[in-house]
C-alpha cells in the first residue's frame, strides 16, 4: 500500500472553489489508491443545536455525551457519509461509504473521560480497506469507532472518534505514502498570523506546547507527527483553492509540510 493517499476533508464544501469532489474522482480515473477519511463537524453541530443540545470542544476534539453520541452517529455515520458517496458516485467514482465501526475498521478505547465518549483508536483493521482498494473503490471513512478495549460496564459500544486523528492512525496502519488535510484555512499560522510553508518535528511540538496551533489545528498537527512514524511528510492545503487536492499530489500544492528530519 506504499503509493495509496489517505486524504482527509470536512463534511461540507469550503466554499465555492471547492473541487475536492472533482478531484478525488480525477485522481481514481489516474489510477491513484486513496482512502477519505471525513469530518461533519459543522453539520453535527447544526443537527445538535435542533436537539437543544449544546456542543463543547477541548483543545479541537469535541465532549461528547451519551445524547451527542447517538446523534454523531446519525449524522457522521449516517447523512454526512452517504452525501458524500453520493457525490462521488455521481461523478463517475467507484466510491464504497463505511464508519469504524463496519468490519471492526477502527477499535477504541475511551481517550480521556473528560472528553466523554471520544475514542482513542487502538487497532486499524486493514482487511477492509485492502480489499476496496484491490477492488478499484474509494473507501469514504466516518470516524464512528468501535469501543471494544477496556470497555466499562454499561458504556456505548460505539465511539466519537476525531476525524483528524482516525485519518492519521489509517494512514499509520496502511502504510501511506501521503496524508493529505483538506481544511478551510491556509495551513498552519505563526502567532502573526503568517503562514508556515515548512515544519519539522521540533518545531510543530514548540507550536503545541506553547498554544499558538490550536483549537481544530490540534488534532491535524498531532496526526500529522504521527504520521511521521512511517511516512516522511505530511501535508495541511486549503481545500478552498481551486483544485487544491490535484495541486497537491502533483507536488506544487500550497499549505504546510510537516516533515521528519
């Protein structure tokens, strides 16, 4: 799986440039090896907020309790996905939607119980993926994963797992060549404000410890890094430049590159 991409974009377009779609299905028609890995979070929230429930984030990753988590699922697994798919599809891809949870794809444990019913990934599941990949589709993931480690009497057997941190741990366990974040901003920013181009791994941890990556940029630089345990960089675009993703893969995209020495 050493040339396969996994490629990880929000459940909504970043406006109206926006050619992730176009570009996914281009790449297929190239004979590229991809895995998407989704986000929702706007949408969840909107969804959330018709349910009178109210949403939380602590450093990027959502509080999820029991009533967040049924209508996560529901969403992230449900509509957001199948949107997606369906988009693709009618492109022209060969496009297969799944969650964590189908084929025991991403097993979790709970990651912090402040955090509520948010998972930690423990084991990625590959078989699945290999086999869609073998058999020319896109896997299309939702980060729902599977609580089967060190579960709790009584607790959910499904977790909110962050989507940023589900695409890094996919790509770990597939062996990627590339990880790809797709976001609604430059990349990552100085305490100015001005854009990073280049970062090693010393650098991106000082911009953790000292607060200046936060917020949703927490989770894509810390699955970034992890990434770096079996790829040499990883890559945080702006998915609202027009084909930002096609830019990319063909080596002159714009964004930050986070790089292992």
């Amino acid at each position: 799986m050493s040339k396969m991409i996994v490629v990880k974009i929000g459940g909504v377009a970043l406006g109206g440039s926006d050619t992730t779609m176009e570009d996914l299905v281009c790449l297929q028609k190239q004979g590229r090896s991809l895995v998407v890995v989704h986000g929702g979070g706007q949408q969840l929230t909107e969804w959330l907020a018709r349910q009178g429930i109210s949403t939380r984030f602590v450093h990027g990753k959502r509080v999820t309790d029991e009533a967040t988590l049924e209508v996560a699922a529901a969403v992230l697994a449900g509509l957001t996905n199948k949107e997606i798919v369906a988009a693709l599809n009618n492109r022209g891809g060969r496009v297969i939607g799944l969650s964590g949870v189908d084929g025991a794809l991403l097993q979790s444990r709970i990651e912090d119980v402040a955090l509520g019913y948010v998972g930690e990934v423990v084991k990625v599941d590959t078989a699945i993926l290999g086999t869609l990949l073998a058999a020319g589709y896109i896997p299309v993931i939702s980060s729902m994963g599977l609580h089967s480690v060190d579960k709790p009497a009584g607790a959910p057997l499904i977790l909110n797992i962050n989507a940023d941190s589900a695409a890094g741990e996919i790509a770990v366990a597939m062996g990627a060549a590339s990880l790809i974040f797709l976001t609604d901003v430059a990349g990552v920013a100085d305490q100015s404000g001005k854009l990073l181009s280049r970062l090693s791994i010393q650098e991106a941890e000082a911009l953790l410890a000292s607060g200046v990556v936060s917020e949703g940029m927490i989770p894509k630089v810390q699955a970034s890094l992890r990434t770096l345990a079996t790829t040499t960089t990883a890559r945080i675009v702006d998915g609202r430049e027009p084909h930002a993703l096609l830019r990319e893969v063909g080596g002159y995209g714009d964004g930050t590159t986070i790089y292992k020495d």
